[in-house]
C-alpha cells in the first residue's frame, strides 16, 4: 500500500528540511556564516521540486507521484520552525522559565508559517514555469513575505534574510534604494538559479541523448544552455552590486578630510545591571549612585559634546522623583553637557481623563539640568511592554513577567544637536529593527539616530549581535550614522555605511560589562553634505514591485487553472 504524500512526509524530506533550516539558522550571529544565506532558499526550493524524486517512502513511490502542495508546506514549515528555534534560542534566557519556553516555541511555531507559505506558493504557483521566471517568483515571493511579517500582528521583522550579510559592507548599500529587502530578493534568487540549474546542468550531462558524443564536448556544451546563462546573469548582477558598493563606500569615506579631523565626542555609559535588579525597588537608589558614579568615572575632566544612558538605566520616573531629577540635573550641570536618557513617565489619559496612560520614554536634558525633550516608544514589544487583548483574556499575565501595560506613544520626535540646528532621532530598543519605522523618524531633517537599548534579558546571548546586525542595515538605509548605547551590550557606534565602530570592552574584553567609553565621531560623518538616500524618500517602493509581480503571478497561475477545468 502507498503512502500518500499529501498525509506523510517522507523521513528524508523530514530531515533534509531541518537541515536546511539550521543552515539558515547558521547565517546569522553567532555564529554568522553568512554564505549558509545563499544556499538555503535554492536548497529549500530544491526539496519542494524534486525531493519527492530523491528521498522515496519504504512504500514506493512513482515518478508521477509528487509532493503535495500541502506537503510543500509542511516542509517549508519544518525548515522555518528549526531555524526560528535556532536564532532565537535566547528567549529561553529570560528570567521567567515558563513564558520563555512557551514564547521560544509559540513565537517560532507561528513564524515558520511565513516560509511554509513560501513553499506552498513555490509548489502550487511556481513549479511548472521556466527557471528564470520561477527565481523571480520565488524572490519576489521572500521579499513581500518579510514586509508582512514586519508589520502584521504588530510585527516582528527579526532577522530578514539580506540581515545575515551585515558583514558585507559593499552588497549592503544596496539597502539604501531597496531597503534589506532587496538584499532577501537578491540572495533567493541567485541561490535557486544556482541549485536549480546547477540540477537541470547534472541531470542535462547524465542525460540518455548527450549535447556531444565526446565527454569534453558534452560538458562544454553546457556553458551554452540556458541554465547556465540564468545562473551567469545572477552572477553578473551581484558583481556589479558589490562593484558599485565599493566605490559608494570609498565615496562616504573621508569626504570632506577638513570635517573628518573635527569630531564629536561622546560619552555612552553602559550600566550593566542584572534584569533581575531592575525590577527590585530596594535596589533602585544603589542602581542611581552607581550609574552617577561610572559616569563621572568615565567623563572625569573630559569634556563631551554629549552623554547617553541607555533604557532602563534610570529608575522610576524623572519628571515625579524630584530627588533623582535633583542628582540628574546637577549631573548635566557639572559636565557642562547635554544628556539623552531613558525614564518612565505618566500622562492623563486624553479619551479618559480619570486614567493615567504609563510611558516609556527617552528625555533630552540640556547642560543647565532642563528637560528640553520627549519621545513616548511607539512600536512596543508584544509581552515585554504590554499584553495584547489583556482585557478579554486576563489569563495571558501568568505567562509573562510584566505587571502591566505601557501605552504607544504618538509621534515621532527628534531632539537637538549641542549648539547646532540638525537634530538627532531617538529610538528605544526594539523600534531600531523596522525599516519603515525608522524611516518615518527621520522623514524630515536628521542627522544622527541614537539607539537606547536593554537587552538585559538575553544575558550573553546572541541576541545582542543579532539585533546590532540588524541596526546596521537602518544606517545603510537612511545614509546616517547610529549612537548605540545599551544596558549590557553590545554599546558602539555605526557609521553611515553600516561599519560598526568602538565597541565597548571592559577590563576583561568583555562587551557585555559595566562601564562605558568616549567615542570620536567625525563631524564629516553627522553633518553630511550627501544627499538623502533613495530609500530614506521614497520608503518601500522595491516592495511594492516585489508584490505586485508576486500577485501578478498567483492571479495568472489561478486563471490559467480556471480556464484547463472549462
């Protein structure tokens, strides 16, 4: 009796979807083997096309009898649900057992469906058309995948595949006019090229009527076929891509020499304070003198154009704790320099005025000790800052460690350069892995982005790199240079090209420790002459041809099945 495939995966189909699942999963920190990213997708489409020929049940199976869409799913699903396992493991990390490893499971469960609907796509739209039009399909297919994934549900655009190349500085500044997606489409596209005609060029050379008698020949005629010139064309594109980023690279470098020997110096505290700390109240005064302490220890006679603490380095509310405020103020004051930090704050409710909306924020203090600027978190993190439909099941608080929920904030702010008319644009933690998000912070003038980061808890974890790798994409993007500040790694800054500079170390080499270092910003850097890159005015319009291409394909495939069945 044979086994349907439409109820049973095959268990080499099982594992050889697994695999390249934790191959994708490689690509990104740690450990980053960024190359794992080009082989993956055209792995995965491999599996979906001709698996079924490959890895046969016990049972037998025929030639004519192939994976099911549903099984294409299935397999897309199991891929997608060993790499999101892989790369956000450190959710298990979180000082809350139960709701880490449900989180770790739920939350990777319901983003593998994204890359098995990827596969049902591929398998039920894609498999019969020719292999140039089918990479296309497929990469236009990853690309509107991954902008869905950004914003619905409120959004987790975690580790898009383009994020996995961070490193490679010159293919990155394609995200300047595409955003990372363009990266994604790139890479999917190459990489089924490459498998899928690399097959059809084996199966071509073993094939019972031979391009030539002779051996050489035959192989020599292959450069000729049409899958190697696929395979060449998405070769060529990425020489030039790299090509052209070089020398954009080259031309942000040292642009103006006489601005690049001026800089700003800036002071970026990293606090380093168990998450555990943070929500003891009895620690809250020892937490204040200490990160007043390292401060002073950091600056001592210095002079710095600017000082940054991260989120959740202060505690309580500055605006409602006059004795903090007093000592933050005197701070400024003593240091002769503006300081942008992180505090709780509380507002009247403006649709009820008896409520109190909970804020978190980011406040600018000039150095005479007055606050001068506000930015309420707009894009809050799912069970880390509020519990979403809390009010018709009240049950999800037992399965997260907050207490209550913080209110989103309104608009997008930017706070004032020292003595200068450019301002700067604050983000709080999470907010900095959303492309469009960040964009909408800088739509008007702007000349840096400042990060506030607590990843405090992930411990020492690859969460850290992670969500610095996708930071350097927002830099590459919006053409500006990035101040990371965080609470206990990974504390640097970015410049305009996605270079990472200046991580802090402590004694030890250890990035995740306490202390904080003054880092040197070419003034060439912030106040930069360039123009505006093309993704920073004109937002996802790359995306937007990758959907229409991806629904232009699904609409013909389905009236082109219509009009079989008439």
């Amino acid at each position: 009796m044979k086994l349907s495939p439409s109820i049973f995966i095959p268990s080499g189909l099982t594992l050889a979807a697994i695999t390249v699942g934790l191959l994708l999963g490689l690509a990104f920190p740690t450990p980053g083997v960024a190359s794992f990213g080009w082989v993956a997708p055209g792995l995965l489409a491999f599996l979906l096309i001709h698996g079924e020929n490959l890895f046969k049940t016990k049972a037998g199976s025929d030639s004519n009898h192939n994976t099911t869409s549903i099984c294409a799913f299935k397999l897309g699903w199991l891929a997608g649900f060993s790499f999101w396992l892989l790369t956000l493991r450190w959710l298990l990390l979180m000082p809350f057992p139960g709701g880490a490893i449900l989180g770790w499971l739920s939350l990777s469960a319901y983003l593998a469906c994204y890359l098995g609907f990827w596969s049902w796509l591929l398998h039920k739209v894609g498999r019969k058309m020719p292999l140039f039009r089918f990479s296309l399909f497929a990469a236009s297919a990853w690309g509107s995948l991954e902008w869905v994934r950004g914003w619905l549900f409120s959004g987790f655009a975690w580790n898009m595949l383009g994020v996995s190349q961070h490193d490679n500085i010159p293919l990155a500044q394609l995200a300047s006019w595409t955003g990372v997606y363009g990266i994604s489409f790139l890479m999917v596209a190459f990489s089924i090229s490459w498998i899928m005609g690399g097959y059809d060029w084996i199966s071509a050379l073993k094939s019972s009527h031979p391009l030539k008698e002779d051996t050489r020949e035959r192989f020599m005629g292959v450069f000729s076929t049409r899958y190697f010139k696929e395979g060449a064309f998405w070769l060529l594109i990425l020489c030039l891509l790299i090509g052209w980023g070089s020398h954009s690279v080259s031309k942000k470098s040292l642009k103006n020499p006489a601005q690049d020997q001026m800089t700003f110096s800036i002071a970026l505290v990293q606090p380093g304070i168990p998450q555990t700390l943070l929500w003891d109240p009895q620690e809250n005064e020892k937490r204040l003198y200490e990160l007043l302490q390292t401060t002073r220890d950091l600056v001592g006679a210095n002079h710095v154009d600017l000082l940054v603490w991260p989120e959740a380095a202060l505690p309580g509310y500055i605006r409602y704790d006059s004795d903090m405020s007093d000592l933050v103020n005197q701070m400024a004051i003593d240091l002769r320099c503006p300081i942008i930090f992180c505090s709780d704050d509380i507002e009247p409710d403006p649709e009820n005025s008896e409520n109190k909306r909970f804020l978190n924020c980011a406040f600018m203090m000039d150095d005479q000790g007055n606050l001068v600027e506000r930015y309420a978190k707009r894009h809050l993190v799912v069970f880390g800052e509020y519990i979403p439909l809390y009010k018709y099941l009240p049950f999800l608080k037992f399965f997260t460690p907050i207490t209550g929920n913080y209110s989103t904030g309104k608009e997008a702010k930017t706070f004032p350069w020292p003595n200068q008319h450019t301002p700067i644009s604050p983000l709080i933690c999470f907010e900095d892995v959303f492309p469009e998000e960040v964009r909408k912070h800088v739509s008007g003038p702007a000349s840096a982005l400042v990060y506030l980061v607590n990843a405090g808890w992930f411990k020492q974890s690859s969460a850290h790199w992670q969500h610095l790798a996708n930071a350097q994409f927002r830099s590459i993007e919006n053409a500006l240079p990035a101040i990371r500040c965080t609470q206990n790694g990974i504390t640097c800054w970015i410049d305009r090209s996605g270079r990472v500079h200046e991580i802090f170390y402590d004694a030890s080499g250890n990035p995740y420790g306490k202390g904080g270092q003054i880092i040197k910003i070419p003034v060439g850097e912030v106040f930069s002459d360039a123009p505006q890159s093309f993704y920073r005015r004109a937002g996802n319009i790359f995306v937007w041809c990758c959907i229409i291409w991806f629904l232009r394909e699904v609409i013909f495939s389905f009236l082109g099945r219509r009009k079989k069945q008439r």
